[in-house]
C-alpha cells in the first residue's frame, strides 16, 4: 500500500498534470483584472491534482467587491473560478458599503448611493428597512438619502430634498405611509420647505418649517 501511495504521489506531481489555465465563470463587473492576476500567480500552489482547493477560494475572498468564491478542478488541467461579486446597496457610516443582502464589506465605489448610519450588527435589518421605505415613498417620487437607526432602534430617514423624517421605534411603514397620503396637500399643513417631519405621534405629526414649527 505504501508503495502504491508513494508511487500515486510520484505520478501526480508530474510537470504533465500542471494547470494550465485558471477559467473564470463570467466576467467580473467589479474586481480589476490585475487584481485576479495577482492571485492567480502568488497564491495558487500545485498541479490538478494537489492544488488545495479551499486555500485558493480563500485568497480569492479576499479581494475588495468579492462576496462568495466556488473554486473546482476542470479537466483537463483548469481550475474553473465562479465569482459572486457584492453589489452594493448603500455607504456604511462613512466609511465602508453594505450590500443588498445586508452585509458590510470594505471597497470603493464611485457612483453616489444612500447613506446608513447604524451599528453593524443591524446591517440586515437597515437593508430590509431601507426596501420597505423606499415603497412607500414611491407614490411622492422621493428616495431616501439616510437612513438612521439608533442604538435605541429609532429611526429617521432624509430624503434626496433634504428633508428629514423622524419615525421613531414603532409601527414605522405605518407612519410613513400617513405622512405619504397627506403630502399632496402640503401647501394647507405648511409642509413646503419643511425641514423636518416628526411622524412619531399616533394621531397626526408635527412639522419644522424654516419659520418655525406648525
């Protein structure tokens, strides 16, 4: 047995069984081609059939923009790479993104996207949060800019006019979407310009202009 191991062994190390080609599954959106180079020549060690699979997967998982990694043999003589990349939903506190599966990662993105300030650990919620809101202001063609929760688990959002809503811990959609039905007639209730929007009373909500409160 141990010479039919050693001799197993012999042949698999062979320059015959080197990869050839390290194959990726789709062309990446995110992740700079260099970037998969790099990986492929300084971390990828071995031939078909001793190159340690959950190793590689891992060197890949490090890369900015890179959520999941599938690494497996192809004959004959690949490595076939299927990348999934994060996309991003919105900025995380200044500082990183958070995908739309609730995740924090750090990478770098260009385009302009919502903020979320919170603590991590409330990531998926604030995801999930963020879905619901942006529902409900649909009818008044509005987007959110920030979302808020607080360590309290209070929220407030600001709107792409700058104009902030407090909603508060409870029955948060439901607020929102008494604040929705009567904005059409903002003019009467002095909500044009406002700067913010108190919705967390149970029958009616308060209202900050630049002259004053109403």
């Amino acid at each position: 047995l141990l010479v039919l191991y050693g001799a197993v062994r012999y042949v698999a190390q062979r320059p015959a069984f080197s990869l050839q080609a390290v194959v990726l599954t789709a062309a990446p959106q995110r992740i700079e081609n260099g970037q998969l180079q790099k990986v492929v020549r300084e971390q990828i060690r071995g031939n078909f059939f001793t190159v340690d699979l959950e190793q590689t997967r891992r060197a890949f998982e490090q890369l900015p923009w890179v959520r999941k990694v599938s690494v497996r043999r192809k004959f004959p003589w690949q490595l076939e790479v299927e990348l999934e990349e994060h996309v991003a939903l919105a900025r995380w506190n200044g500082m990183a993104l958070v995908n739309t599966h609730g995740e924090v990662f750090a990478a770098v993105a260009e385009e302009k996207l919502p903020e979320f300030r919170g603590e991590q650990e409330n990531a998926a919620l604030m995801a999930r949060m963020y879905e619901e809101l942006g529902t409900e202001l649909a009818p008044l063609q509005r987007h959110v800019a920030q979302l808020t929760l607080s360590p309290r688990m209070a929220w407030q959002i600001r709107l792409d006019d700058d104009m902030e809503i407090a909603l508060g811990r409870e029955a948060v959609r439901e607020r929102l979407a008494r604040f929705v039905s009567v904005y059409p007639y903002s003019v009467a209730v002095r909500m044009t310009n406002a700067r913010r929007i108190d919705l967390r009373y149970r029958n009616g909500f308060a209202v900050q202009s630049p002259l004053g409160a109403a």
